[in-house]
C-alpha cells in the first residue's frame, strides 16, 4: 500500500461528519509503462482493468466506496453530484452526499480539495493556468455558497512550481488580466533565463485566502511535479498518467 498524503478534518460544525483526502503520486497502483503505476485517469491511453483497480484503492484511502471523479476541461463550470461516476466537461464537483469520494486529477495542474463550514459540503477542483484566468476556484466557492455554506479549508496536491512552469509573455499576461493583484504576485515567477513562470499552487492559494479561507487551513500535501519522480508530470514526460486527491465526507 503507498498513499503520498492523507488526513482527516474535523467537522467544523457540530452535526457535521469528518471529511478524509488522500493525495496521490504515481507509486501504488496497477498501471505499467508510462502510466506506471497509480494513473487514475481513463482519457489518457492506459488500460481500463487498471485504472478501475486504481480508483477503486483510492476511494478507500479517502474512506469511501464510491468514487465520482472529472474529465476536466480547463474551464469554470462546477457540476453538483450525489452519484458515482465519470462527469466529463466540468472542472469543479461539489457533493453532500456522504461515502462517495470526488476526486479531482492532475499531472502538473493543480488537483484541489474544499471542505465547507457546514460540515456537510465539499468540492474537488482542477485548476491549470487557465482554471487561474477563468476562476474555477471561485466558481467552487460560489457553488458552495449557493449551498449555504463557505470554504474553511482546502488541500492542495502536487504541482509544476513557477521555476519549472516557463511561459510566453503573453500568458503571464493574461493571468495577470484576468487575476487580482495578490493572485499575479502569487502566481507568476521569475525564471532563471528571466522567462514569467507560472505557480498555479501558489495562485490558488492567494485565491484561496481573497475567499476568506485562513492561510493555516490551506494544506499543500506535494510537491513539484516535474522535480518530485513519485508524481506523474506531463510536462517532463508527455504520455503519462495522472494523480490526484480524493475527498469524502465519511458515513458515520
Ligand atoms: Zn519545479
């Protein structure tokens, strides 16, 4: 058995349900060759017997049966879900159902866990650079809010740093645009060779925090996807499987 991160938050309301996440790398799985070993996505080439068994290991590290998990889009839209399944073309999913894990993917974009205050709700969300520009992360506070409820904590997985995230101009740009001034400060960085790098980690978390989320309830359970070897990375590797964190609110 190998989980990267795993923790339990207390409800932080009475009435409410412990929530549990698990952050996953590439080791503990049952994929081979490039998506070796722990690639939890079914749209990039790996067989299907292995993702399922995969998926199926994960939605128990986060003390789950059920496992709903995104094709994401690289786009804002947020789908609720009370079901197990695949949801194709949304970036966000949002549940008070209870046993079922929502799992948001990632091999250098940013797989996101948001625990709301209700005790109840929780999200999982797939921020890239253009999730920053297009504010999935407020749109998941939105749909909450919507619910009743607010962000009081939020678990980041692995990620590209800045460093290892060069970009044209141009879309430092655009995340400058489209972001507020503590996001752009967050977010993009100074390579070596004086290129912008983009840190989506490091911009979520600013987001985070403009959403009223306390900084010491905002955990990052990994690193950098292109440094760290244990997590899958597009950008180093190209044909790859991809990690993510699971979120569940427990039954009982
Ligand atoms: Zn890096």
């Amino acid at each position: 058995m190998f989980v990267l991160a795993a923790g339990v938050i207390d409800p932080p309301t009475a009435g409410g349900r412990p929530v549990r996440w698990a952050a996953t790398g590439r080791w503990g799985g049952s994929s081979v060759g490039p998506y070796t070993s722990l690639n939890l996505a079914g749209y990039v080439g790996d067989g299907e017997p292995s993702v399922l068994a995969n998926r199926s290991r994960v939605t128990g590290w986060a003390g789950a049966s059920r496992l709903a998990v995104m094709d994401a889009v690289h786009g804002a839209d947020v789908a609720d879900v009370d079901e197990a399944g695949v949801v194709a073309g949304v970036d966000g999913l949002v549940t008070q159902a209870s046993d079922l894990a929502l799992v948001a993917l990632g091999a250098d974009c940013v797989p996101v866990a948001l625990v709301g205050s209700d005790g109840r709700t929780i999200a999982a969300v797939h921020c890239g650079w253009r999730g920053l520009v297009a504010d999935v992360v407020g749109a998941a506070a939105r749909r909450m809010a919507a619910l009743g409820t607010s962000v009081t904590h939020a678990v980041l997985g692995g990620s590209v740093c800045g460093r290892c995230y060069p970009v044209p101009p141009a879309r430092s740009d655009e995340v400058r645009a489209a972001c507020s001034a503590d996001v752009t400060r967050a977010a993009i960085v100074t390579c070596a060779d004086g290129q912008p790098g983009i840190d989506v980690g490091r911009g979520v978390g600013a987001r985070l925090v403009e959403l009223g989320v306390p900084r010491e309830a905002i955990h990052v359970a990994a690193g950098c996807t292109v440094e760290d070897a244990g997590l899958f990375s597009y950008r180093r590797d190209g044909l790859t499987g991809r990690q993510g964190i699971a979120i569940a609110r427990m039954a009982s």
